[in-house]
C-alpha cells in the first residue's frame, strides 16, 4: 500500500485537524519548504462561540475568521496541500504512515501530526446544549468577561463545580446549584461563603429563555450566564490505532507528549492543541503547534 501511492499522495508530513493547533503545525513545515498535507473535518470545538478570546491579536474576533486567516495565510506556500476530508485510518508501517479518508484516498508520509482536538461530552440537562457557547460555557477566561458582573450560575453535575464556583465570582455574582451532584464539604462550604456564592440544593429540570434556571420545585431564577463542567474525547481515532500512550486529566484523556518536541510515544507521531494536553485554549494549541510542527520537522532532518 505505501509503496505504490503516487507520488502526489506522499508527503514529508501529515496533518490530522486543520484548526488553531494544525495550522500552526502546518506553518513552519510549509516554511521549510517541506511537503505538508492537512486533512481537517472542518468541527472545530469553539464553532458554537460568536467571539473568542484571550488570543493576543484576536481578542473579541470569531473564531471561524481567525481559523479562515489562518487557513488562507498558510495555503500561500506552494508545499502545502489541503483534503477537506475526515480521517478514518492511520497505519505505520515500513517507517512511515499511512492515513485514510472517508472519500477512500489514502495518502503517506514520513511525519504525522495529530491536532484533532477534542469532543464536549456536554452533561445532559435539558435546554443545556442549545445554549453551549452561547448562555453555558465552561471556560470563565473566554466568556466570563462579558457577562457585565451579572448574575452567574454554576450548574454542578460533580465536585469540580467547586473550582468553578471558587472563581466565578472574579466574574459576577454567582449562585452554585449543587443540583444533588456536589455535596460541598464543612471547609468548601466556608471558601465558598467567603467569596459570596450563594448555594441553591435543590435540583436543576432545565434551561428556559436565555440563561433561566427552572428548578425541581418550580421556581425559575433568571441568570445572565450559566458554567457547567462536562466531559471530553478524543476527536479523532487516529492516536489510539498508532498506539499512542494516553494520560487522564481532570476532564478526559489525551495524547502523552514530550514537552519539548511534542512528540507522543509513538516515534515519528507528534500531537498538538486540545488533543495533547489537559485544558486547551486557542493560544495554546497554537503554541502546542509551532512547538510540534518544528519538532516534526527537526526530527525528519537529525534521525
Ligand atoms: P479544534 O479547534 O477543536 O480543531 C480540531 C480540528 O480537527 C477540527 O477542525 C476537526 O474537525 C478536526 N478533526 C477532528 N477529527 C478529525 C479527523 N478524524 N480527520 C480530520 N480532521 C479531524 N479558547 C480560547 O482560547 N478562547 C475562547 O474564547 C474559547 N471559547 C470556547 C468556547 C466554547 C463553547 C468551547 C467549547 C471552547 C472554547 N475555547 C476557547 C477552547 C478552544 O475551542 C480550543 O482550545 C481550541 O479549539 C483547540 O484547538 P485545536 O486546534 O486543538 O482543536
Ligand atoms: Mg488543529
């Protein structure tokens, strides 16, 4: 199968994810003047997000303008490549890779790159997923701010609605409903008390309006915005059919990588962004990026 891919379809490099992580990937390899291909699904995490923040240079911008830029400033180096496209399999063999598509090409290189990110198990609560990225979020440095030091609620569905709680009020005025999902200990009970949360016990039925919160007994508390931690997967098969060692972070898995290169457990396959490290952001992953995209590189030049 390696072997008798035409000579378009293999490259010095693949990229999984064309998003902040891939791109930035992407970009010193192209500079080097090296043979990159993206192949990107086009789901990025932050899609349901009117503006992003906390990116210097792109502070309050949509995030689909500031991946479209990126997208357009990196397709101006001829080496690159771009599938729009989904990857279902990736193979090593032979000291090189192998990644399928959903169209049925399969193309080759030397180095891979996962940037795919990862997927929002969001909790299930009715009215609650409709509003993500919109009246819900988890992340309060992206979308606390504008929230005008209103009326927050943290809607807890384990213990970590405890850190949220501890922080929001940097933020606004907030009620923790511990929504028979966290039972705050004496001593967390007296942090939070200490920061002027107020904490509602009985039990969350849904969303209504904006950012209402309807309870079990019928009362309906409108709030200006809602925090809520869920759970995240791995976006892309690809890290698990390699091999690739995992670690548990406190809200899901992802991909072990060396800190310097990035470089996961699998030699020759680096990670970057959301996929390979605990909590991401957009600077981050595209940090992460550089970072793997110029250990991808180095590596194809010292070994
Ligand atoms: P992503 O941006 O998620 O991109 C992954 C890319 O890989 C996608 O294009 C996807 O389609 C593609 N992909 C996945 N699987 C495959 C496959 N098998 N084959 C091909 N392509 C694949 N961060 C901030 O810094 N500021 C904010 O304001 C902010 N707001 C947010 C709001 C919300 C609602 C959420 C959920 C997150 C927010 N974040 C914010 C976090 C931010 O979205 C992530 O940290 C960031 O998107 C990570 O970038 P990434 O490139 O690693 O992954
Ligand atoms: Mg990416």
């Amino acid at each position: 199968m390696l072997t008798t891919e035409s000579p378009s379809r293999a490259f010095d490099a693949i990229v999984l994810g064309g998003s902040y992580a891939g791109l930035s990937a992407a970009l010193p390899l192209a500079r080097a003047r090296r043979r990159v291909l993206v192949i990107d699904a086009g789901v990025r995490r932050n899609r349901f997000a009117a503006t992003s923040h906390n990116f210097l240079g792109q502070d309050g911008r949509a995030p689909a303008a500031i991946a479209a830029d990126g997208r357009s400033q990196l397709m101006a180096y001829p080496t690159v490549q771009w599938v729009d496209d989904t990857a279902v399999q990736a193979t090593a063999a032979a000291g090189a890779f192998a990644v399928s598509v959903t169209a049925g090409d399969t193309f080759t290189a030397r180095r891979l790159v996962l940037a795919t990110g990862v997927v929002d198990d969001l909790p299930p609560l009715e009215g609650l997923a409709e509003r993500w990225g919109r009246h819900v979020f988890h992340c309060p440095y992206c979308h606390g701010y504008e929230l005008d030091q209103g009326r927050i609620g943290v809607l807890a569905f384990g213990p970590l609605a405890f850190h949220h709680a501890m922080m929001l009020p940097d933020w606004g005025q907030v009620t923790l409903f511990t929504n028979a999902a966290f039972e705050p200990e004496p001593e967390q009970r007296a942090a939070l008390t200490a920061r002027g949360v107020v904490t509602e016990a009985v039990p969350v039925r849904r969303i209504v309006d904006a950012a209402t919160v309807e309870l079990a007994d019928g009362r309906q508390l409108p709030m200006d915005g809602l925090f809520a931690m869920g759970r995240t997967h791995m976006a892309g098969p690809a890290a698990e059919q390699l091999g690739c060692a995992f670690d548990e972070g406190p809200m899901g898995t992802f991909i072990r990588t060396d800190p310097l290169t990035k470089e996961t457990t699998v030699p020759g396959v680096f990670a970057c962004g959301d996929a390979a490290r605990a909590a991401g952001s957009v600077a981050l992953a595209a940090g992460d990026g550089v970072m793997a995209g110029v250990g991808a590189h180095q590596s194809l030049i010292f070994r």
